[in-house]
C-alpha cells in the first residue's frame, strides 16, 4: 500500500438495525438493495420522503457479529434523527434501531495518487473506485487499523479534497434535507439507487425522474478563480441566480456547485467575488448545454 493515506472521519456515525426483520424491515423503505450489504462490500443508500426528495444517506454493511444485523455508516451529527426517522416505520416488525456512533470508528483509505485501492483494509467506497475503501472499526482500535495497513494518516481534511477532487459530495456539505432530490446529487451515477429492487419510499418520483431524463439541476465540480466563497453563495450567470455553492477547498481551488445545467452553457459564472468553471467528472454523463423537459423537482 505505498502510497495509500487514511483518515478517521469523525463527523460519521453508525446505527445498527438488528433482529430477526431487520434487513426485510429496511429492503422496503431505501433505495438500494439490502442484501448486497453480506458483509464482503458497501453498499451505498438514501432514505427518502415519500415525495421523493433527500433525508439520510448511509453506507450499509453486514454486522461481523450478526448476520441478520445491518450498520448503517450515517452523518454522525444526524444519527439520532435517522433513528428516530426509521422507528417512525417500525410498526410491529421485529427490529431494533439504536444509535451506536460511541462504539465505532469510519475511517477511509485511498492511493495518493488518486488511482484505485485493490485490497487493503476495509471494503471498497461503493461510489467510485477512485475513492478508495472505507472501514468500520471498533472505536479503541481505530488506531491501530491504521498502523496495520501501512498508510500514512493524515487530516480529514485531505479526504474531503480528495473526494471533491473527483466531484463526489457529502451529504452534511451538498445535500439538503426535504429539498434536494437524489438524482441531481447524482446518486444514480454513484450507485445509490437500485431501479429493479422493488418499492422504496418516494420510489414513483425517483423512477418517473429517471426514465424522463428531466434532472435540470447537478452537483458538479467546479475550478475557482478569485477569493473562495462561501458554503451557500448564490452562483449568478448575468444577473440570473444558476446555483449554489457547496463544498470547497481552498487549497485545490476547487468547490461542488449545485447547478442548473440549462441556463449554464455559455454564461460567465460568478460566485460573491469569484469566477467559476464548471467541470464534468468522467464517470458522469451529462452536458452543459442543458437538457430537455421539465424536473419534477421544479
């Protein structure tokens, strides 16, 4: 693993949904496919509104200790949310949600030079080979996982720069709760969404969206010349409003953008005192000369 950098994500948290119902209790509510997650791989996931609109994302993975137990590696600072969200579904089946940040450690590894991580500790980032792997831990043994894996640890910070790099957003920095629709965050690209699965919830708009082609907005890379704005910045094409600042990082004068595809395609783009490029990521399809029809998200 020359070469190989890890961090400790510390804004993770894990909930564990056990007993004998759990994985037929969460196949019915989100958006991927439950039994994938058998513990040799990650599988990335949302759980919706019924309107179809972003609430949680989370990587699941099989629990060591008990094969009908799922984690559920979530936004630490909304787990407690997550929990209470998914006992809203409990009903009478036989399950049990608990919220077990305190006794795990996320940490991700990924190659320096940005090339895929073909073994390693952990289990590959299901989003896209050039992220790497990612780790559930025991929370005492965080430390030295990264000792045993021979990789150089270094501040979160690098991976978010990394994963920007590569125009992957996070859900606390790119996505909003109740308003952003998995499909301009590109969930379908990054492999969070099983069409052929059967029902989740907000199931019908996704599907609908999809099969129409109508996604007008994108969560897109973005080169930034000038004084880095904000998280939140408006993006103005002229005088009209074509998105929003998200991520950044200052040091690679990068940044993700959430922007209207249609209304980008030859405008000078500026952010508060900036000016910035849109980028497309090779494993995305999509063009900036916008697309037609209207979004149900509209």
């Amino acid at each position: 693993m020359t070469g190989a950098r890890a961090s400790r994500l510390s804004g993770r948290g894990i909930v564990r949904i056990g007993g004998p119902e759990a994985r037929s209790f969460l196949q019915g509510l989100v958006t991927n496919n439950v039994e994938q997650a058998d513990g040799t791989r990650f599988v990335y996931s949302a759980l919706l509104t019924p309107q179809g609109k972003f609430l949680f994302d989370f990587f699941m993975a099989g629990d060591p200790a008990d094969a009908e137990a799922v984690l559920l590696d979530c936004d630490g600072a909304r787990a407690g949310e997550l929990v209470k969200r998914l006992s809203m579904y409990k009903l009478r089946a036989k399950v049990e949600i608990e919220d077990r940040s305190g006794d795990f450690a996320v940490i991700a590894f990924w190659n320096a030079d940005g090339s895929p991580m073909t073994d390693g500790p952990g289990l590959p980032d299901p989003r896209n080979p050039q992220m790497g792997r990612r780790a559930i831990f025991p929370a005492k043994g965080a430390e030295a996982a990264i000792t045993a894996a021979k990789a150089a640890e270094v501040p979160e910070e690098a991976w978010h720069r990394h994963r920007i790099s590569l125009g992957i957003g996070e859900a606390a920095e790119d996505f909003e709760p109740d308003r952003t629709f998995p499909l301009e965050v590109n969930f379908a690209e990054l492999n969070g969404i099983d069409f052929h699965k059967g029902c989740f919830v907000g199931q019908e708009v996704t599907s609908r969206t999809k099969r129409r082609g109508s996604v007008r907005k994108r969560l897109l890379p973005v080169h930034v010349e000038g004084d880095m704005p904000a998280p939140g910045t408006p993006v103005k094409g002229g005088v009209r409003e074509v998105g929003t600042i998200h991520s950044t990082d200052a040091e690679s004068e990068r940044a993700l953008a959430l922007l209207r595809l249609d209304l980008i395609g030859s405008a000078i783009l500026e952010a508060g005192q900036a000016e910035i490029r849109p980028e497309i990521p090779g494993w995305l399809e999509v063009s900036l000369e916008g697309m037609e029809g209207e979004s149900d998200g509209e």
